[in-house]
C-alpha cells in the first residue's frame, strides 16, 4: 500500500515534500483505461455519465475545506468515485499526493465527541489532525487515490492568508465548502467569487441542512444548452444569502446533530460534485433545505442582492 507523504503542522503552513523532477504538466488528460472501466462501471452505466463523465472525474482537481462530518465524509466519496485518481495513476504514491487532486484544508483536532458522526475516524485518532488523518487513511485505502492535507485554522485569519493570492486555488475545478462558522463561509464565497470558481455549499445542524452550488465561473462550453442556460442566470453569491453580520445559533455544539442527518448532507454534496465534475448537473443556484424530523426537502432559486458588497462589484 501506498505510504502518505503528505503533511499538516500546527502552524497553518503547507508541508510539502514535492519532487519538481516528478511534475506533471496540468494538461496532460487521462483516457479511461480497461481496468477504470471496470473498477468504475457501475458509475459508467447511469444515464447521461458514461464514460466521458468518468474521464471528467479522473481528470478533475477539488478543493475540500473543512474535513469534519461534512468534509471527510464528502472527500470518501469522492475519492471511493475516482475523482483525481486517473492522471498519476501509472505513478508513485508520492508523486500522486503532492500533487493533490483532492486537497484537504482544516486545523481541527479529531475530539471524542466527534466519532459517532466522523465515519473517517477513530478513538485512536483522538488529539490529531483532522484533515492529516482522514488524507492518511484515504490514501492508504484506495490505490490512485492523491488527496494532500492542509492544515489551516477554518476560523482564523489563516485560511486567507493561504488562499487570498489564488496560487493555492489554480486550476481547482471545485470549491466544497464544509465548514461550520460563518466567517470561513464568508471568505470562501469572497475567493470563489474572485476567482471565478465553482462553489458548493454544505451546512448541517440540529435536524436541518442545507447545500447550495454557485458557478462563478460560467465557462458552460462542453454542457447541454439547458445547462448552459441555467449557469448564466444570476443567482448572487453567499453573502446574498447570508448577509454578514448574521448571528446563528445553528451549530452542532448548540443544538446537536445526528450522524445520519450529516451523511445525509455530505451524500447530497458529493451527488452534487460527482455531476458538476462529470459535466452533468443542472441545479446552479438552486437552494436545497433538507428536514430530517418530519423528513422532507425544499428547494427555492437563489436571487442577487442588488446591494451586495461581494459579488455586485466582483462579480
Ligand atoms: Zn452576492
């Protein structure tokens, strides 16, 4: 099995161990191979995905931040789906990691409390790096899998200063936002806006969740007409939704959380991933509220703010 070379420190800074003699040049493509049909093609039969969707998924780069009950569970599925996974394919484990298709951002340490919703994680992990060791395990467990962890206070100034240049952001086909405070919501809406990114957003507390996908980017080119019809529309941006200087009580250390009720959650963002990276989704702007005591799921448009400080002027 591959070993991990990847590495998180407390202080919010990258460690990396890349070997520059191993670069790979960002626009070689992956070809499905006989074997990935296999391994994947149950993902290849469904309607619309095919085999050009699983090449989509081989190829693409996401950026997790967040690696919780959201967050890990979403980066499981991700990498269970082949995301990433087929351009170092024919590589070594650590030229695969550095490179990071899937990169993995969050400072928190694995707590007690955690496990009965935190499927990635165990009692013996207690005390460690949330985003290291969910990285670790995935990497160990799924043979082409590249995930690389960062180690970033979500709630700090430390996640802007790691990302605000965009070098950290260069050629991610997806933002997945898993964070838990409205600050790190905040800023990650004001860098995909920025740099003109795809944004997908996750949020769990209590009996209640929400997910929502923004596409700042709008290069709809190898879409259906529909799709491309439905990228254009103006949805707004985060702040939109959740001007800043709103207060919640909604967290999990608040009001609780049940682990299926999270699942739930990070199922739909990865349903939600899985279609934006193939090429298939058509539900930008769409605001998705899932109920889990009586169950039921509501879905509304997002609309601009024609006030809005973030995507008005960026935008
Ligand atoms: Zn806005």
């Amino acid at each position: 099995m591959p070993a991990s070379t990847n590495d998180a420190n407390s202080s919010g800074a990258i460690t990396s161990t890349t070997d520059s003699s191993a670069t790979i040049a960002s626009t070689d493509r992956t070809k499905l191979t006989d074997k990935q049909f296999i391994e994947f093609s149950r993902q290849i039969f469904v309607e619309d995905f095919g085999e050009l969707g699983q090449e989509n998924l081989l190829n693409a780069k996401v950026l997790i931040i967040g690696a919780g009950g959201l967050g890990a569970q979403v980066a499981h599925q991700l990498v269970a789906a082949g995301v990433g996974a087929g351009v170092y394919g024919n590589l070594d484990a650590k030229t695969r990691i550095n490179a990071g298709h899937i990169k993995l951002v969050d400072g928190d340490l694995v707590e007690t409390s955690n496990i009965p919703r935190q499927l990635l994680f165990s009692m013996t992990d207690v005390g460690e790096n949330k985003a290291k060791t969910a990285a670790n395990r995935l990497n160990r467990q799924y043979q082409n899998a590249n995930v690389r962890a960062v180690s970033c206070d979500l709630a700090a100034d430390k996640l802007e200063h790691i990302f605000s240049d965009g070098c950290e952001l260069d050629g991610y086909d997806l933002v997945i936002d898993c964070t838990d405070n409205l600050k790190a919501r905040h800023l990650i809406n004001e860098l995909c806006v920025t740099h003109k990114l795809t944004l997908l957003s996750g949020a769990v507390a209590g009996n209640d969740g929400q997910v929502f996908c923004l596409d700042f980017d709008c290069k709809a080119s190898q879409t259906t007409n529909g799709i491309q019809k439905a990228r254009e529309h103006d949805f707004g941006c985060y702040q939109c939704l959740v001007p800043k200087g709103s207060t919640t009580s909604q967290s999990c250390s608040a009001i609780g959380v049940l682990g299926p009720t999270v699942s739930h959650i990070a199922s739909t963002q990865a349903m939600f991933a899985i279609s934006h990276l193939a090429g298939t989704f058509n539900h930008y702007g769409q605001l998705f509220r899932f109920q889990a005591n009586p169950v039921r799921w509501l879905q509304m448009t997002l609309t601009r703010d024609s006030k809005c400080s973030v995507c008005c002027s960026k935008g």
